[in-house]
C-alpha cells in the first residue's frame, strides 16, 4: 500500500496543473466590475471609472474619462502572487505601451494600485502605492 501511495504522489506531483486565463484569474479574485474613487460622482478626467469586464473569453479594461473620453485594453495576463495582491498586463494599443499593473486588496473590499510599471522601459509611475511621494487613494466597486 504504501508502494502505491508513494507512486501516485509521484505521478500527480509531476502532472501539469492548468493554467488559468486572466478572465479566470480576474473572476476569481473579485476584480470584475466597475471601480472609482467615488461612485456617486460621475466620470471626469480627473476622476474616472475604470470597468474590468470580460468580452468572447477575454480581460478588458475599460477606462471612462467623462468628457475627456474613454478606452478599451486588452489584458494579456494575470495571476494572483503569494502575497495575495493580482499583478496584470495591460495592452494600451492607443498609446503604444504595455503596462504591469499589481493591485492590492483592502480588509473592506477596496482596491488600489501598488505597482504601475511601463513594461517596454521599465519606468514604473507607482511603487508601493505611491505616486510622486503621494500614497494613493483606494477605489470602491460601484457595480
């Protein structure tokens, strides 16, 4: 029996295990659905809405800017770190960039950024959820 034991533990230890999309990944972390600042106010350029929303099996950031305008970015990739926090890849094809973005999560459910990197050069914008010295503020889910 114990023979047994020890070859099945062998066997699935070295079986792959299947991995998951980002659409999966955002789903299980809780990401999906729209964030702001402050639901109640509505998108402006200097408080807007992004919406993590799943399209034909795919991960889209959709960014509302109210007047100013918006976008739609296809994430390329996801997944979950040790530490709990979801580390993404944006695809911003209006602006030529790839960005790696790590969010945390609150005790309260809130969101925010705690890394903001360009991938291509490497410059991050945020680090440790702070932006020009300024710590970031956290993001509620409106819907």
């Amino acid at each position: 029996m114990h023979r047994l034991s020890v070859l099945l533990a062998a066997i699935f230890a070295g079986s792959p295990v299947a991995a998951q999309t980002p659409s999966q990944v955002a789903t299980n972390w809780g990401l999906l659905g729209t964030w702001a600042l402050d639901c109640a106010k509505a998108p402006a350029s200097e408080a807007s809405q992004v919406t993590y929303v799943v399209r034909n099996g795919q991960l889209f950031l959709d960014r509302t800017f109210g007047a100013a305008g918006s976008d739609s970015n296809l994430i390329t990739h996801g997944t979950v770190r040790v530490d709990g926090m979801i580390d993404i890849t944006i695809v911003f094809a209006n602006h030529n960039q790839t960005r790696q973005n790590v969010l945390v999560r609150g005790p309260d459910g809130r969101i925010r950024e705690w890394e903001n990197r360009n991938i291509d050069t490497g410059v991050y914008n945020v680090r440790n959820s702070r932006m020009d010295g300024v710590e970031l503020r956290w993001w509620s889910r409106c819907r």
